[in-house]
C-alpha cells in the first residue's frame, strides 16, 4: 500500500505497524515505519546484523537498551543503532512516524 507523501498517517493496518519500503539498492534500504502506540512485547528484543539510522518525523518513542540506559526521542530527534545492539521501543506515541536508514 503506497500513501502520498511520509508525513501521511495510513489507516491503522491489521498488525501494530505500517512499513514502506522507499528506496532499496543492495545491503541498503530507506523505510518508512508508522507505529500505532504498541511497544516491543515484554521481553522481546530487537538485536539486527545491520546498521539502523533512524528519524521521529511525527509522535514520539523511549528505546531502551539491554544495559539499562534509554533514549527519548520526539519529532525531529535522530539515533544510530550499531550492528548486534540490543533495544527494544520501550514506550511509542499512537501514531509515531519514523524514517529509517538500514544497511
């Protein structure tokens, strides 16, 4: 499902999430992600083999890392996730409009 531009919020799918894939050329990807006020499940957590760089264009999240430290984010704030780091969204605003960068 396309939409016609990021900022726009789609309808709130059957999942917790809303992935558009923008631009893809070998190990990189640009994705837009529009989360719907549904954390990472207790207990589960993210630990991906690559890069991730990622926006809050709308809304707000907390990621939490498996040490204990947690990061806020809010519209406009960026972070970079290194290979293997363990995180999870702790806390995310219904909706939360992210641009992300993979590789």
């Amino acid at each position: 499902m396309k939409t016609s531009g990021i900022f726009n919020i789609p309808p709130k799918p059957e999942t917790d999430e809303f992935f558009e894939t923008l631009f893809k050329r070998g190990s990189i990807k640009v994705e837009r992600i529009v989360s719907y006020g549904i954390p990472t499940p207790e207990g589960s957590w993210y630990e991906q083999e690559e890069f991730e760089w990622l926006a809050v264009l709308e809304g707000g999240a907390v990621i939490r890392y498996s040490d204990g430290r947690q990061k806020n984010l809010g519209k406009g704030d960026v972070l970079y996730i290194p290979p293997f780091e363990k995180h999870r969204v702790e806390r995310v605003s219904d909706p939360c409009v992210w641009l992300t960068l993979k590789g």
